[in-house]
C-alpha cells in the first residue's frame, strides 16, 4: 500500500495528552487523549482539508526520482501551496534530513517534528482506500526469467540421460546436452513411494563444486513419507535400450526416455499415458556460475534494485496431463476453478498464473494475478482418464502457463508425438531445484490423499473455530467489545469469536496492550470465555524498530532477524514504520518466537485467546511489490528469493507451535494466516484477504475456498460482506448466507467502512442473517464430520460437483454450487434481486430442498424460484446428515445437545451417513477419545455402527448425548410405528417440522424422541 499524489486523503496530526504527535485516523479521534487537543470540531475539519492539499505536493516531492536541484524546486513549491492553503501552518523542509516542520496555531501545537519517512509512511494508515495498481506490480515481460523461459520453442532442450542405474533403492541418472558431453551435468534421482507416488528430483553435480548449495524447502514434507518409499531392485530397458521403466503401482509404471530426455507414467493395460515431464523438451536449468567481470546480473524494476550476486538460476519444464478436460489449482487468485489456457490461440489473457506471495490491495476478480499465498500444485480431470497431479516443491517465485489446444503449431517442430487429448502446461521458477512429484489418481479423492500424504493432512480444528467469527479492523475499546458481545445475546444470534485487529495493540508493538482502551484485557476474555466464547487477537511479523520495545531489543541483540544484502538487520516500513522481521526460516528462532505466546511473555492473554497472522507474505510498504527485496538474507546464507513464498509458512507454523507450547501440547492450535504454501494446512486455516463489497468477489469466492480446498488448505474462507466497501443490505444478506457452508465463517471489514454488525441492517434483514448463522450452528455436527474426514484423508470439507460427480461434465466447469461433504449441495445467488435461479443437480438420484424438503430429479437442471430467506440447497438422496436444533449462545454451550438425523432415502428406500464426535478441543482423539458412528437405513431399519478401532487404552470419549429426532425424507407412507432396539421399546411415527427455525416449516415423517444414546449400538425398525 503505497501512497501516491493522485491518491484521496484523510490526514490528522494532533498532540495527544503526553505532548507526542499521533498521526491518526477517524476511529482514534474517539480516543479522549486525541480529542482533547482539539478546540473544534468546525476548526478541525478545516484542518483536514488543508493538510491534504498540503501533503500532496509534500508527497509528490518525496517520491519523485529526481536530483536534489529538482527536490528543492518542488520543496519551493509545497511552501507557497502550504502559504497559500494553509495560511495557520508555518512549514519547514529539510532535504537533508527528511524531516518535516510544521507549526500550527489552530491546535496550539508549538512544534511538529518527526522523520519524514515515518510521517508518510503512517499516511498509508489512514483512512483512504487504494485500488490495486497494475503497474506496482512485475508482468512476465518484467520479469527476466519468464521472458528468457517463454522465449523457448519447443524442441530446444537437447538433453540426455547417461548412466542411468539403480542406487540405495532410486533411479540416478546423468542429463547433460547431447551436443556437449563434457558439459557439467545435472543428476537426476527417481524414486517411488506407495499410493502411486512418483518423486523426480534433479540438481547441480556437487562434484563440480557450484558457486553455492541451491535451496531445497525444508520442513514441508511430512516425516512419515519417507519410509512410504518403494526400494526398487530393477529396470526394464524399452525401446531398444533407449528408454527404462520401473514399477509405480499396480498397472502403473513410470518411464524414463533417455534420448531425448523425457519421463512419463504409463497405464500399462492400455498403454495409455497418465502423466508426463518434458515431451515437448522445453527443459532448461540454468546452473550457478562464478560472476566473471564483464557480467552485470543486477535487476531493476521501478526504484527498486536486484543485485542477484548469484547471476541468473531459473528452471523450466513442460508438464502434460492425458485424458483431462480441464486443469485445477494453483492458488492463490481471483478466478475461475477451471484455470484457463494462457498461450495458444484464441487466448484473451496472455499472462501466466503467478505465484509469488503479495499484499495485494483490494484485488480485482478473474484475473491470473497472484495473491497473498502460492501452492504449486495443479490437478487434472477428465472423463475418462479421471484425476491425476503434479506439485513442485520449490518456494521462489513460480510463473505458469497453460497451453490451449493447438500452441505448439505455433512453433516451428514438435518433439515427441503425443496423444490429442491432452492438456499441456509450462512451469517457470526463479530458482531452486527440480523437486517434483506425480499423482496418479485415478479418482480425484485419490489425487488429495496422495498429495497430503506427501505435504500433510488439514489439523484437526476446535469445534469453536469452525463455528462463527465476528471481526472488524477495529473493535474500539473494552467498552465496544461488551457492546458487541451483549448485543448478540440480546438478539439470540449465537456467535463463538470475537477479533481485535492491530489498534489494540500498544503502538503496533505486537504481544502488548493499549492499556487506556483495554485495560483489564484478562477480565475481558473471561466474561466471553464464561459464554464459552473466544477472542483473537493479531500479531503480524513485522516488529517495530524501537529499542524500548522488549521483542525488538530481544529479536536485534540475538541476531533473530532477516538481514539485507549487506549482512545488517533488514528495515522496512508496516504499521508501526520502521521494522524488521523474524527469520523464521530458522528452527531456533521459531522455537523463540513460539516462546512469545506463553502466558508469561503474552503478558494479557488467557488459555481462549487465539492468534491471527497477518502481512505474513511478507508485506513491506516500501520494498519492491510491497514485500521484501529478493537479494535479503536467511538463516544459512539463502536468499530471500529462494524462498519468498515459504515465508509466510514458517512463520504460520512458529505461530501455531507457540500455543500448542502454551497448551502443554494438548490444545489445538488456531491460527489464521494471510499467507501460505503448501503444507500451511496443517497449522491452520487461511482466508482469502482484502476483497470487496460487491457481487463479483461474492461469485468469485466459491472458486477460490474450492481451489484452496483441491490443494489441501480445507480450512479457508472469505471475509463475508467483503474487506472494502460498504455492502447493500441484500448483498449481506446473500454473503451471510453462503458464508454459512464456508469452512472458515467469519464476518470482517476496513476500519473505513460503516459498521455492519447483523443488527444495523433493519429487522428483517437482522432476521434473515441471523437464520443464516443458524444454519451453520445446526450444522456443526455434519462439518465436524467432515474435518476430521479432512483430518484423516486430505478430502476437502467443500468440494467442486465433479469431486463427487467424476463422470458429470456440466460439472467440471461449474464455478457456482459446490458440494459440502457428500451430502449437500449449495449455489449461491449472485446477483441482486434476483427471482429465480438455474441449478444443476447431478447424478442419477434425486435431491431435496434442505429447507422445504422438496424432492428434485437429478442429472437436470431446474429453475427455481427463490426468495430473500434463503439460496438454494440440498441434500443427496442416499445420504443421511446430522444436526443440533437447539440453539445457544456458542458451539460450547451445544456441546451435549441431543442430535437431529435427517435421512434422505434414495430409489431403494436407502441412505448412510457417518457423524464423527470428541471433546472438540484437545488431543485426546489421537489415543481413541472419539465417537465414529455409521448410521445405515435398509430395509426400513435403521442401524447405528461403531467405526471407531477397537482399543485397549480405554479411553474412549464419553458422551450421554442422544438422538431426538429422526426425519425421514421420501419415505413411504402409511408407517405408524417404530420398534427400537435392544430396548424392544415401540413408540409413534408422525409428523413434525422439517426445521424448527422457519415458521412455517413443512411437516415431515418423524420418530420423536427415541431415547437412543449416539455411542451406542442400536436399530429403529419403521413398522
């Protein structure tokens, strides 16, 4: 967030009751050390005014690359405009010193003097809204590497591989150019895991002593994947020699083709390939050379500077999926699930999909630009092959292409003759090895549970976190805090979190309180921790450079910060000004840092407060793309660009170890970070950053909580009502009622816009968000559920159609419903006023209404009418989904409520479903503290059956919660009676509300009331 003249401005410097200048915003003006200094409000208005004339030509002169000859004509110039505006300020301005002077008789300020850069640099906190600027940010063209990659034809690598063998249990082999065999080679290494896993790492011969060791990312892959490897004992030689093969699965085999160099997985019944690296032979790695006088390596984009002492070092490959119709993936951006062609013919967008961690201001939609995380894992689907994926383990930036059908004609050969159907793309990395990995599928399940085999499983969440989260940038003070809390009791409306974002702080100094708007902040947390409510409070990485500051004086004595290029402690400019950051690359400083968030460093915090992690990417207002130069240094001499985009990661996970130390090792972390990569899912939940209130991030947020979901991050979200603006009442209400299937439910907004609590809306619209929130609490026990499904298998909680539907072709491009789990299905409505909706609902089994209990014809689509109480969803015939009716103020409170089974019977009169339950808190389930139940109709019996794995530890969870209804959609008529047993007790069938939180609720075929306890065996026999 960088200011510039043309920029709109709100400006405020008033001396507080200590004789310190605050520059502030309109919220700290309800600060009574802040208003005290103004005589009027008309005198202050008029001072605002003027200060924004003022500081645009102040601004203007700052930032313009000019001589100092040139600075002194606009100083000159901001004088006479601050005489001619400004006729109560007398300016000074000191080109020497970046200071700025200012006297001011209207506010009996004596004097003003503070660093200039400090001065413009808290402008940018102010309370003006910037829009994303395309030209603050590196296109491909821009960018060296990418251009030097995209310049490539196919054909133009020339490499082979020599020696190839069989060692410690890998394939190694040698690739160097077939028109230079005693050029320095590179070795490749081949390795299998189990599940139809194949890794291909290649890298520099360290036997030729490269300038420096490339960086490979530590700590990403978990540390039972290593002992999932396959030894190999053989090699097949194919083709004459020219071409060797080892086993991958069953049925599946990986190929290494030696001249050209090429690798693919091959189904080896139909001989058809799967998946392939390099058949089109655009592989180049640009190996590390030693500088020689006549290079110039540096790299300039605006004012900034790359001195890249290591010279040029970027990879690229070209990767081919067969069979698939469409291609997933990628995050993070603002666009369509199915990513669309880059390069080709017909291609309106020509820029690569970049992954390269950014604070991006108020992103635009449908756009391949990257966001605030990178996960370079891609899936492929298609109808007949089904599911297969790639991901690259490499943290500098990464640009991608995919090609639409038809590029290569485009160049002047082809290298390898390949299958029509097909999907090619183009990886492109700044630096770093080759470390990739392939999936086979062949069900998209199965491509998510080989993937988080190799980067982790989702954590398991407290039940709290997954329920819903009030947020604002900022609840005030104490008093506002008690304001918001009651309010909600008040209203009935339950809720589980409440945020403070950073002015709670004491100056932007993190893990510290404003002692005058929150002074007693343990007492603060108890009276919601008493509801069994939450707080969050946010501590981002940047650390105000203040040598009074006990967490810089600590992190600057012990060496513990990112150094620039020089060797010294990097500083750049957040909220607080000047700051450095932590090098959490660093596994001593993670575990210094993760001792920052015990209660005796945390001075204020209690056992339920829990952690935000913001401007993690990292953002830094004055580097180059508001984040850190690339030539900065980490922990064992790696530059910052070989890992950018793990940033963000290490420090999510010293964050999430810090109060799994605070909790003695058995209180699940919540942390939410901004920033992520691959492996960020198990350390927490992300959200999908500063979007905007209007209709297009509303549609546009389903596929980016999906594409998240399809590369492991289950646990995501997007701010409900949008980050900026200020949201019609109809758009809120339809956010809140999609945000209710979001895996991360929380309400957030600019300290800019109006208040938007559920209350400020009208009654009716109070009403119908409220309901919306409802859903969400009666739901809990079906999305527990399906986290620890998340948990155990790396299936995502929210999932494209064509996830369940693999064979469904309307659904591989649908970007507006999305199933929740198995079992539901849910479409927004995007836009206002609307009447009626277009849904499709696949498969060969019927669907009902989730509210009305209206039964639907799958594998058609139907236009519904809808109105303001709801947007559409169902449930699966087949299926049965588990509630809670009964509504408190938290999940907390709803902890032994009696359940609600709503089974919906398919054409065979059928349906099962499962509901997953433990303490919601802790660790204990890893040791057997859990209920895992089956619940099975057949034959007009229902059947409750114990998953959980026996165990002789005996700890099994305890639970006296029962089962108080059972709903029965599209059963036959003309049952009276159901028989429980083994209590043999026969009690009435009837009719009752299908939900209890609409007033005129359809009556549905209910068992009331049979007294059956949720872990135990049973059967309910309709008679």
């Amino acid at each position: 967030m960088i200011y510039t003249p043309s920029d709109p401005l709100l400006f405020v410097a008033v001396k507080d009751q200590n004789g310190i200048l605050q520059i502030a915003d309109d919220d700290l003006l309800e600060d009574p050390a802040i208003t005290s200094a103004i005589d009027e409000e008309t005198e202050f208005n008029a001072l605002v005014e003027e200060e924004a004339a003022l500081l645009d030509a102040l601004l203007g002169w700052f930032w313009s690359p000019s001589q100092a000859q040139t600075k002194q004509t606009q100083i000159s110039q901001a004088i006479t405009l601050s005489e001619q505006n400004c006729p109560n300020h007398n300016i000074t301005i000191s080109a020497s010193t970046h200071t700025l002077t200012l006297h001011s008789e209207k506010m009996r300020i004596k004097t003003l003097r503070l660093p200039f850069l400090l001065f413009l640099f808290l402008c940018s906190h102010l309370t003006f809204v910037l829009s994303w600027k395309k030209e603050e940010f590196r296109t491909c063209h821009q960018t060296p590497f990418c251009k030097r990659a995209r310049s490539r034809t196919p054909g133009s690598s020339s490499l082979i591989a020599t020696d190839v063998t069989i060692s410690d249990g890998d394939l190694t082999a040698k690739l160097i150019p077939k028109s230079e065999p005693l050029a320095k080679p590179l070795i490749l290494t081949l390795s299998v895991h189990q599940h139809g896993i194949l890794r291909l790492k290649i890298d520099e011969d360290p036997s030729f002593s490269p300038p420096k060791k490339r960086f490979e990312v530590p700590d990403v892959i978990v540390s039972e994947f290593a002992s999932s490897k396959l030894w190999l004992r053989r090699l097949s030689e194919e083709d004459n020699g020219l071409a060797s093969a080892v086993y991958l699965s069953d049925g599946q085999s990986a190929v290494l083709r030696h001249d050209p160099f090429e690798l693919f997985v091959r189904d080896d019944q139909s001989g058809d390939r799967v998946i392939s690296l390099n058949s089109h032979g655009l592989f180049d790695f640009e190996q590390l050379t030693d500088k020689s006088e006549d290079d110039n390596w540096e790299e300039s984009f605006r004012s900034h500077t790359d001195r890249r002492p290591y010279g040029p070092q970027s990879i690229s490959f070209d990767v081919s999926f067969y069979g698939a119709d469409f291609v997933y993936g990628i995050p993070e951006r603002a666009t369509t699930l199915a990513l669309k062609p880059t390069r080709g013919p017909n291609v309106e967008e020509s820029e690569p999909y970049r992954l390269f961690n950014l604070d991006v201001f108020e992103y635009i939609h449908d756009s391949p630009f990257g966001l605030y995380g990178s996960i370079p894992f891609m899936v492929s689907h298609g109808k007949t092959r089904g599911s297969s994926g790639f991901f690259w383990l490499n943290a500098a930036e990464m640009q991608i292409d995919v090609l639409a059908h038809g590029w290569e004609a485009e160049s002047s050969e082809s290298h390898i003759a390949l299958p029509s159907h097909r999907i090619d793309t183009f990886w492109m990395s700044e630096a770093g090895v080759v470390d990739t990995f392939f999936f086979i599928g062949p069900h998209p399940k199965d491509v998510l549970q080989q993937y988080t085999a190799v980067t982790g499983t989702p954590a398991m969440p407290q039940m709290f976190s997954i329920a819903y989260h009030q947020c604002r940038w900022n609840y005030r003070d104490e008093e506002d805090v008690e304001h918001v809390d009651s309010k909600f009791d008040e209203l009935d409306i339950p809720y589980d979190v409440l945020w403070l974002d950073i002015e709670h702080t004491n100056g932007k100094r993190y893990f510290t309180w404003d002692r005058t708007l929150f002074p007693h902040p343990e007492e603060m947390q108890k009276k919601l921790a008493d509801k069994g409510r939450h707080m969050v409070t946010i501590v981002d990485p940047h650390i105000k450079r203040d040598d009074d500051y006990h967490l810089h004086k600590e992190a600057s004595q012990k060496g513990y910060y990112v150094k620039d290029s020089s060797g010294k402690d990097f500083d750049g400019w957040c909220w607080p000004g000047s700051s450095s950051y932590p090098d959490t690359l660093n596994p001593e400083i993670r575990s210094w840092w993760a001792d920052r968030f015990s209660y005796q460093n945390y001075v204020g915090s209690t056992p339920s407060l829990y952690i935000w992690n913001d401007m993690n990417e990292p953002s830094v207002f004055n580097g180059p793309e508001v984040t850190m130069p690339r030539d900065a240094l980490h922990y064992g001499g790696v530059e910052h660009r070989e890992l950018h985009n793990a940033y963000g990661y290490y420090f999510h996970m010293a964050t999430a170890e810090g109060l799994l130390k605070r909790g003695d090792g058995n209180d699940r972390p919540f942390v939410l970070s901004r920033a992520l990569f691959a492996g960020s899912q198990r350390y927490g939940a992300v959200w999908t950053g500063d979007n905007t209130a209007d209709w297009d991030h509303l549609r546009v947020s389903i596929p980016m909580v999906l594409t998240l979901g399809l590369t492991g991050m289950s646990f995501s979200g997007a701010d409900i009502g949008g980050f900026f603006g200020n949201p019609e009442p109809e758009l809120l209400v339809r956010w809140y009622q999609l945000g209710a299937y979001y895996p991360f439910f929380r309400a957030h907004a600019h300290h800019d816009t109006k208040r938007r609590e559920p209350w400020l809306f009208g009654e009716r619209n109070t009403k119908l968000i409220k309901d919306a929130i409802h859903v969400r609490y009666a739901l809990l026990p079906y999305f527990y559920t399906l986290f620890r499904e998340a948990n155990t298998t790396g299936v995502p909680v929210v999932r494209p159609l064509w996830m369940e539907f693999p064979s469904d072709e309307t659904t591989f491009s649908n970007d507006e419903a999305f199933m929740v789990g198995s079992s539901l299905l849910v479409q927004g409505i995007y836009t206002e006023r609307a009447k009626h909706a277009s849904v499709y609902l696949p498969g060969k089994q019927s669907w009902y209404d989730l509210r009305s209990g209206t039964v639907y014809k799958g594998g058609e689509t139907h236009k519904l009418d809808v109105t303001d109480e709801s947007i559409p969803a169902f449930q699966r015939a087949g299926t049965i989904i588990t509630r809670k009716d009964r509504f408190r103020r938290s999940s907390t409170q709803m902890a032994n409520d009696p359940y609600t089974l709503v089974i919906a019977l398919n054409s065979s009169q059928a349906a099962e479903g499962e509901l997953y339950i433990d303490d919601g808190s802790s660790f204990n389930f890893l040791q057997g503290a859990y209920i895992h139940r089956r619940f099975v109709f057949s034959n007009g019996k229902l059947t409750s059956i114990d998953l959980a794995p026996a165990s002789g530890s005996n700890r099994r969870y305890p639970s006296d919660a029962f089962i108080e209804r059972i709903i029965l959609l599209g059963h036959a008529t003309g049952s009276k009676n159901a028989l429980i047993e083994p209590s043999n007790q026969k009690i009435d069938i009837e009719l009752g509300p299908l939900w209890f939180l609409r007033a005129r609720a359809p009556a549905v075929v209910t068992v009331r009331k049979p007294n059956v306890r949720v872990s135990e065996d049973w059967t309910i026999t309709v008679i």
